[in-house]
C-alpha cells in the first residue's frame, strides 16, 4: 500500500495508519454492525491519504480526517442499499470513537464461528493495522500464501454475520485465548519488528500492553491474561537498553542494567504471583516468570540457568513447539556446555530452517565450538533471513570477525 513513498515518508505514514487503522474500524463497526463496509471504508480511506499526504503533508489531527473520509465513503456505499437507512442516518452526525473500540473489534475477530487462524491473522489486520508481510513474518510463511489467508478470513467473517460486542463471562473461554494470542503477536512485532525502516515500534509495544491491561480489567481473575501483560511489562522495563544510539542491538549480556525500570519489574513480579495464586498455570506465566528470571539477576553472570532450564521444560509440557525447544537449548549451554546445546539444535532443523533465529543461535554455537565455516554458513543463512536492520547490524557485525583472511 505505501509502495513509492520516500523512506521518511514511508515510516510516519505507516506509523499513523497503524495507530489509526482499528480504531477507525471499530468505531464503523459499532455504528454500522456491518464489518466489511466498515473495513472497505477505512482502507478507502488509507489509500487517499496514501496518495495526498505526501504532496499535502499528514494533516494536524491525521485520526479525524481519516474518519471523516471514511465516513464519507461509508455514506457513498449505504445509500445504495435502501435496508441500511438508519444506519445511514447515524452516520450523518459526528461519530466519537470510544476507548474500547477495538477491544469490541478483537473480540469480534475472535468469534468460537471463526478458525483460530482465521481469527488471529483477521484481527491483526483489521484492529492493527499489520501488513501482510508482517503478519506472513509472524506466522513463520511466505507472503502470497497469508494474503489468500486474509481474503478467505474476511469472507468468513461477513459470511457469519457475527456480533460486535465484549462477549459475557460464561463466552470467554471460547474466545480469550485467541485474544491474547493476537496481543501478544502485536507486542512481539512492536518490540522487535520484522521488517521497515526501524528496529522496533516502542507504541505499537506499548499500545499491545495497553490493550492487555484493558482485558485484565474486564478479567481480573484470569491467570493467562495476567500472565501476559506481565510479560510485556518485563520486556518494557528494558526496552530502553536493548538498542544503541545508531539503532544497534544490545544483547541482554550486555545491556545497562542499571537503566531497567526496577518498579515496573517489581509491579510485572507481582501479577506473575497474582496469577499463580489463581492455581491454573499456562505458557504466559511461564514466559513471564522466564523473563523475570534474567530482571531480577543483578549480573548476566549471577543468571539461575537451572531455574531457567527447567521453566523451559515446563513451557513445553503447557505448550510444545520447535521454537521452545530452541530456547531451550540455550539455556541449556549455560547448564550443560555448547556440545550439548548444538545436538538439540541441529535436531530441529527440519522444522525451522525458515526460522533466522535457528540459524543465527546454530552459528553462534558451531563458532563457539571453533566449526569456523559452518557457523560463518549458518549465520549468512540467518542475514538472509531476516528483515530488522538491527538483527542484520548484529550479524553482520560477528560475520566480520569469521571472514576469510
């Protein structure tokens, strides 16, 4: 959408749209119950600001000119459909876009009628605003196959006709999960991105925790929820030494752990025990309780690696994957040595040779061994793989030290 847009120009715009993009939706949504008018009027109106906003520059209040031509679009399209006429009719006065929209938006996404895929992918569209190459880099596949994925997505949502709305106590089990599943997805590409012109988007992290912290308002004895927002809460507490002032990476080793923000730890801390005091344990708790292992370590050196390593077992009973395999392997090098690691490494190749990280963390691990041209291999696979100009410094950077004499 933002193709030949200077590279300035190409961050602010989507930075906006991002902002922008589901609570426009949402608020079309709570006044029309018509989701695909609702979306079409809102990329509508995408795409004109996509075209003035360049020559014209982004207006004062971007949010409220976006809303007014997409109100405007959404009247074109209504008063064509004469069964729409009340809906019509509150258009024609101010819509005021309420703090929840886009939680009611997520929800709806997550209707127990759509496919857990479907829900996820549809949802960090809509309410996000993501892109398709950023919602493909998520979910680990190639960019044409997940732009059929959100076009099957958007058909089945209008097809099932389903409410917008927070759903009631007794639903949340059916939908919660895909929830928070979808707010985590949103914080990971905030916190790291996968791709464009910046290493991180600090407000899209930020606007995820919002989000997070919302639902554990409305869900306050909702352990996974809880689990959750603390997680995010443990990684904001150190966003501010994860990158230098050139935007280079700065691995946890090495980090400033004197600028960690120790009262936001301390309030992330005790939501894990909030939630462990709920007695239903699940992967976001074990996530969070992983990250605050390494928070509350004063030094890298004083890191509990046992402790870490059998929360790694732990996640993978709650939760098994190729990719909390690879974690754990990790930290399985500060237990058992790099040996060890690589063996349960080099055991999922089949699975993530797609995956940078596999091949980055392989690399590391063959040179720390001294297999100097396998690992060079290893981490040439892991530059090609990945989009975030920070991970490329980074390994650009080690490369420079394997490189043939």
């Amino acid at each position: 959408m933002q193709q030949g847009i200077p590279g300035e120009a190409h961050t602010t715009l989507g930075t906006v749209f991002r902002e922008e993009a589901g609570k426009l939706v949402g608020a079309l949504v709570r006044i029309l119950g018509n989701f695909e008018v609702a979306e079409e009027s809102v990329q509508d109106a995408l795409l004109i600001a996509l075209e003035r906003w360049p020559i014209e520059g982004i207006p004062s209040q971007p949010g409220a000119w976006l809303l007014t031509v997409a109100r405007r679009r959404a009247i074109d399209q209504l008063r064509r459909e004469a069964r729409y006429r009340d809906k019509l009719a509150a258009l024609e006065y101010p819509i005021v876009q309420e703090p929840d929209d886009r939680l009611r938006l997520i929800f709806t996404c997550c209707h127990p009628a759509l496919s857990r895929e479907t829900q996820v992918v549809l949802t960090l569209r809509a309410v996000c605003g993501f892109t398709t190459a950023q919602i493909a880099h998520a979910f680990l596949v190639s960019e044409l196959a997940m732009a059929r994925r959100l076009g099957r997505a958007r058909q089945k949502i209008v097809q099932a006709a389903i409410p917008y709305r927070v759903p009631a106590a007794e639903e949340l089990d059916e939908r919660l999960g895909e929830v928070l599943a979808v707010l985590y997805l949103m914080f990971n590409e905030g916190y790291l991105a996968s791709g464009g012109g910046t290493p991180a988007r600090r407000d899209l992290a930020e606007d995820a925790a919002w989000l997070a912290a919302f639902v554990t308002r409305l869900y306050p004895r909702e352990p996974e929820a809880l689990g959750l927002l603390a997680l995010m809460r443990l990684h904001l507490a150190r966003a501010d030494t994860r990158f230098d002032a050139a935007g280079k990476l700065i691995l946890l080793p090495d980090q400033d752990r004197s600028r960690w923000d120790r009262q936001m730890i301390a309030e992330a801390v005790e939501l894990i025990e909030q939630a462990a005091a709920l007695g239903r344990p699940g992967p976001y708790q074990v996530q969070a309780a992983l990250v605050a292992c390494h928070a509350e370590a004063a030094t890298w050196q004083a890191t509990d690696w046992p402790q870490i390593l059998a929360l790694y077992d732990l996640l993978y009973h709650l939760a098994p994957s190729p990719v909390v395999r690879l974690n754990r392997a990790v930290a399985l090098r500060y237990v058992a040595g790099p040996e060890a690691a690589l063996a349960e490494v080099e055991a999922l190749a089949l699975d993530l040779d797609g995956y940078h990280l596999f091949h980055a963390i392989r690399g590391e691990l063959l040179l720390k061994l001294g297999q100097h041209e396998r690992g060079r291999a290893a981490e040439l696979r892991a530059l090609a793989l990945t989009s975030n100009q920070a991970e490329q410094s980074l390994l650009q950077y080690r490369l420079s030290f394997t490189a043939p004499k």
